[in-house]
C-alpha cells in the first residue's frame, strides 16, 4: 500500500532538509517525520555534545599585592619585615569605640553580623600600615558552635556560665557540628571582608585564625579566664580517657573551621593556644600536643601551600620546640623570651631532626605604646626597642608582632609609630646586609 499523503509529503521535506544537513542526518530525519505523521513524539537523537565549562568566580583579593606578610611566613625574602599587632581591631581604636555605639551592639553582637565583622577588621587597616588583616572575632566561638554559653561582662574577661561540671556533662557536646552551618556567618564575613580589603584598595592579605582544642576546653570545664584556673588540669588527671574524648572533637571542628576560612579566602591561619599558663608539662604533651599537631597534619594535607601560624603562650621553649615539631610554618614568641633564645632554640630542635628551622613572630612590649606618659614609652624609647628586637630575631623569616595583645589603653598614635619604626628600621637592615 501507497503511504498515507501527509505522511509522503512530511518525508519528502525531510529529506529535502537532510540533503542539506548531510547523510549522517538522513535516518533520524527520517525516523522523526513517520513517528510525527503518526501522531508519536520524535526519538531524542543524543548528538554529542561537549558540556558547558562553569568557571568558578575567583575569590575577592585573592592576591593582594602585598605579599610580604605571606612570603615572610613561608621563610622567603623581603625587602622590610611586615608586621601585624594582636588585637590590633578594637577597643582601643577611637572609630570602633564609635561604631559599637552607633550600632548599639556589644561585641558578641558584633561578632553575629559579617558587615560589622568587615568594618571592625579593616579599621585598623585603614589607620595602620600593617601587612595584614586579621579576622575580627573570638576564640570561643566554637565553644558557642558545640552548645556552651559565652558571655563577656566588661572588666570581667570571658564567663562560660554553665561550664561542664563532670564526664556526665559530655552529653550536652554534640558529636560533630556542621562549621557551615553553626559559623556560617564567620565564613561569609570572610567572603565579605575581602570583598572591602578590594574595594578599598587595602592590598593585605587576611588571617584567619581558631583557638586551640586545649584552650577551648579549659575555658568549657573552667568557665573564666581569672577564675576556677585548676579545673582544667583536675579534669585531665581524674578523667583522662573523658577528657581526651571532648578534644579529640574540639580538635575535628577546629580543623573543619580551619579549612572553611581557608577556602572563603582567608591566606594563612593562626593557632592560639592561649592558655598554657594553666597546664603543667607533662599534660601539654600527653594532651594538648596531639591536638596541635593533628590540626597541623590535616591542614597541610588540604591546603599545602598556606602559611600555618602557632602561639603556646606562657609554654616557652618547650611549646616553640611542640609547634615546630608538629609542622607549623611560624611559631609566635611571647614576651618571657627574647628572640634570639627563641631563634636557638628552634635551630636545636629542627637539628635533632635533621632539617631547617622555621620562621618565628613576636615580641614587642606594648607596655610601651601606653597612651599615659608616665606608663608608656617615648618615640626614642620605642624605636630603640625596636632596634633591639629587630637584632635578636633577625629582620628575616621573621613577623613583627606582639609579646601580648593590645589592651585598650593603648595609644593610636604610638602604635602608628612602632609599625613605621618596625618598617624603617628592618628595611635599613635588610638593605645593609645587600
């Protein structure tokens, strides 16, 4: 039998069409016009296609054009040595004194809002010539993130007013948390403040940074910075095996924060393990250790090429030698050593392992920047000190910072001069050993 009509005419346009499209065409062509005629859907010819490329939108001041602070970390030279200051956002700056009242927040309030969190880091950048951003937040917010209350009363330091009374208490921990979701607003404040160190043309790279596992446990058993100091320690001696569980979590989420910053865009992170006045020894190696050096173990594994910054505050040599050994890139000096002692000190413990030492931060005295004249130091006073700090650590593999954070009675004025001072005198040296 003669096909039907509009069933002829549908296949002689089509391989009309297909005359032009070529032979490959031919059959589908042929295939979809009989099964139109017949009242079918058309057979979906799978042509091969390449898919789209999605291109991911690259990070905002993801190469800021100065990279003195980051080359410094990772032991490469630099014409000055670059310089950052502890607590170098805050309360003794005049335009954040201000914009807490403006705002009528408090500081944990602050810390919620990732444009507050921007305006509060970049202020400093704004007045200082430092070589660095650093994360404008706390070291408790992962106690926060695992259901532990923080308050912080003026003049009182921090309170956890519910603290974990015994192993009992374990079971307000949640097993893991979800960085994403619990600190997320940290993460976008990240996003957003190199948003701003862009746009304002800042060129400063951003530290991100993360309390210590040993230090968040001690303030969420002890619950104060100035009191119930022993609790800590009574915890790792009555319950061990208790206590070695609660680190080994807070270790896993510090390292899953760690790589979140990392991968909002922040360019190296610091570690503080701040509270190693209230840990003997023997328990900082069995306890604190592990943690420390498995945070530095699966950080480099991720991201291998950025920098890793250490701080044992109060645990000299020893807690240098530990930081060292477990692969931080920067180990942080506080005040009680000078920084040749601490240069030796590396160079022995990185010998007895057959390799190099590592790069070292600190120690200024911020005594000295005290806005009291009869407290704080002169400009002569200043940059002398300066000289001497610059001798013993060397001007390079070496950041300028801090034996200990700014305070709040510092003076605006004197900590513009110990940036330049550090900048003046470090480039001179640099330049002379040419």
């Amino acid at each position: 039998d003669s096909p039907p009509r509009t069933l002829t005419s549908a296949m002689s346009a089509s391989l009309t069409i297909a005359a032009r499209l070529g032979p490959a065409a031919v059959a589908s062509k042929r295939v979809s016009a009989t099964r139109r005629a017949r009242g079918r859907a058309p057979l979906r010819v799978q042509a091969a296609q390449t898919a789209p490329s999605v291109t991911k939108k690259p990070l905002a001041n993801a190469t800021p054009s100065n990279d003195t602070m980051i080359r410094a970390a990772k032991g490469e030279p630099v014409d000055r040595t670059p310089v950052w200051l502890f607590r170098q956002a805050g309360r003794h700056l005049p335009e954040y004194i201000a914009y807490k009242e403006t705002t009528g927040k408090n500081f944990l309030q602050l810390l919620k809002d990732p444009k507050d969190v921007a305006e509060c880091t970049l202020q400093p950048a704004r007045r200082y010539d430092i070589d660095a951003c650093i994360l404008f937040s706390d070291i408790l917010v992962i106690a926060e993130a695992m259901n532990i209350d923080v308050e912080m009363p003026g003049g009182k330091g921090i309170l956890v007013p519910n603290p974990l009374s015994g192993p009992e208490d374990i079971v307000r921990l949640p097993e893991t948390v979800d960085v994403q979701d619990k600190l997320g607003h940290v993460i976008e404040a990240v996003k957003e403040i190199n948003r701003c160190i862009e746009a304002e043309k800042l060129g400063v790279p951003l530290i991100g940074f993360s309390a210590a596992p040993w230090t968040l446990f001690y303030y969420m058993v002890g619950g104060s910075s100035k009191k119930n100091t022993e609790v800590g320690m009574r915890w790792l001696k009555d319950h061990p095996v208790e206590s070695k569980q609660v680190l080994d979590r807070l270790t896993t989420v510090v390292i899953d924060y760690l790589d979140a910053q990392i991968n909002a865009g922040v360019h190296m992170v610091q570690v503080f393990e701040a509270m190693c006045e209230h840990i003997d020894e023997p328990e900082f190696h069995e306890f604190a250790y592990p943690c420390i050096e498995r945070i530095a173990v699966e950080i480099k594994q991720k991201h291998p090429d950025v920098p890793l910054l250490g701080f044992a505050r109060d645990a000299g040599a020893y807690g240098l030698e530990a930081m060292q050994k477990a692969g931080y890139d920067v180990m942080t000096v506080d005040r009680v050593m000078a920084g040749d002692d601490a240069r030796a000190c590396l160079a022995a413990e990185a010998a007895a392992r057959g390799t190099t030492p590592k790069q070292v931060q600190g120690n200024f005295d911020p005594d000295l920047l005290h806005k009291d004249p009869t407290k704080g130091g002169t400009d002569a006073e200043i940059e002398a000190a300066v000289r001497v700090m610059l001798t013993k650590f060397g001007p390079q593999k070496y950041i300028a910072n801090l034996g200990s954070g700014l305070m709040g009675w510092e003076s605006p004025e004197k900590v513009a001069f110990l940036v330049d001072s550090i900048h003046k005198v470090s480039k001179e040296m640099i330049a002379a050993e040419k």
